[in-house]
C-alpha cells in the first residue's frame, strides 16, 4: 500500500463509464477493506484530470460506445494507469472498461485502439448479449461461481497471456464459451450488477492482491442471499 498505509481506491472516469451501478464496486471495495480495519482513501477522479499514478486499486466500469472511445482516447494520452500498472496496481474493469484494456475494440461502428494493458481483443457481435450472466471461475482463482448482468454488443477474444475468468454456464460474456480475462493483478469481466455487490468474494481477490494480505472472513449474510437469489432465478 502507498501514501502512510492508507489502501488508495481510484475510480477512474465516472463522467464517462459508469452504467448499471459500477460506482457500487467502489462502495463495496472500500467497505470490505474498513471491515478489515485497513484505512482507505477513494478518489473519483474525471476524464479531464490526471490520472494518479500512486494508486493500489484502479475501476473502470462500463459506458455507451462514445464515452467508451473517449476513456480509452484520454487514458492513451494520460498514460498514468500503464504507469501504475507497471508499479503492480491492481486493475478492475467492467465491460466497456474491459474491452479498452485490450489490443483494440469497436464502438460506433469503428474500430478503436485500446490500452494493450491485457491480452484481449474485441470485435463486433451479431447481436447484443443482454440478462444474467453466470459461469463457473478459473480454479486458480479460488472464486465460487460467478455471477452478473451483462448488457454489450461486443465480443472478446483472450489471446494466450490471459485467462478467463470464468467458464459461461447462463449468458454470453466474451463470446458464449469463456468470461472475463485475468492476468497478473488485472482482472476485466462483463459483469455488472454491480460486480462486486453480486461477487464479493472478487472483491476481497482484488484487496489480497492490492495489499498481498489475506483477508479475515466477514458476515456475508446479504451479499449470500443476493448470490442464491439471482442463481436460483436463473436456474430457472
Ligand atoms: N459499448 C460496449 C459494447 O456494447 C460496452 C457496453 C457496456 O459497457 N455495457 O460492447
């Protein structure tokens, strides 16, 4: 952790990628971490400022295709997220902020270049990917079942310095078979709901990796009877 011990969440472009209740994956980070009594700092910080470098976890979360090019536009020119990144900060990303963390994405019917930050590529869909959406984690991450609501036209192809997230059992994610992609200490998932609302246990994944402590088992009485709640819906 940096500045006097205190665990630095940085919400990166709110003004422009923030749909389905992204900003909850700040509230829910931030909240996890005080349960463990580690001090945190949260920092919205807008597409027309800086980009701090100093940061211990790094959001993005989804957007409309405009707003999506935008972000990706101004993190290029900012630079200061592939600063952090070389540090070893921990990045999340949802959807319209996973795609613009790869090789390249479309938005508007153009292809755009994205922050090559992970080894993902999107192109177009056929058809936009709208519900629930649920698979099963990579066993190396020691997640239980993944699961969210995902809203993208795009699809996305892991190339072989990632690994999926999870195995699809309900929806699409990145194209019917696998969801999200994870490597080093950056994970990307087309799961909102918000994510870390719906998967807690992602969030505590994230804080281990940001703090390399491990983290004590807290009441999740409401985060489980959500989970079951959307997995027996969607059982259904
Ligand atoms: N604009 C992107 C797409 O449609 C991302 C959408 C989103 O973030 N919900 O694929």
């Amino acid at each position: 952790m940096s500045t006097e011990s205190h665990l630095r969440l940085i919400w990166l472009y709110p003004d422009l990628l923030s749909t389905y209740g992204d900003r909850g994956n700040l509230l829910i980070l931030a909240r996890r971490a005080d349960l463990r009594g580690l001090p945190v700092e949260c920092h919205e910080v807008r597409a027309d400022h800086p980009v701090p470098t100093d940061g211990d976890v790094y959001l993005l979360g989804g957007g409309e295709d405009g707003p999506q090019a935008l972000a990706a536009q101004r993190l290029a020119n900012d630079g200061g997220l592939h600063r952090a990144v070389e540090r070893g900060a921990t990045v999340f990303a949802v959807c319209a902020g996973y795609q613009l963390l790869g090789q390249s994405f479309f938005a508007k019917g153009s292809k755009y270049p994205g922050l090559n930050l992970i080894d993902i590529d999107s192109d177009r869909g056929e058809t936009r990917a709208v519900g629930e959406l649920a698979g099963e984690t990579h066993p190396a991450l020691g997640l239980p079942t993944l699961t969210g609501f995902e809203n993208h036209g795009g699809r996305t192809h892991l190339g072989p310095g990632v690994k999926p997230l999870a195995k699809v059992t309900t929806g699409i994610g990145n194209d019917g078979q696998s969801e999200g992609a994870w490597n080093g200490r950056i994970l990307g998932t087309y799961s909102h709901g918000p994510a870390l609302a719906r998967n807690p246990a992602i969030a505590d994944l994230l804080l281990r990796w940001a703090t390399g402590l491990n983290m004590e088992p807290i009441d999740d009485r409401w985060p489980t009877a959500l989970r079951n709640e959307r997995l027996t819906a969607i059982a259904r």
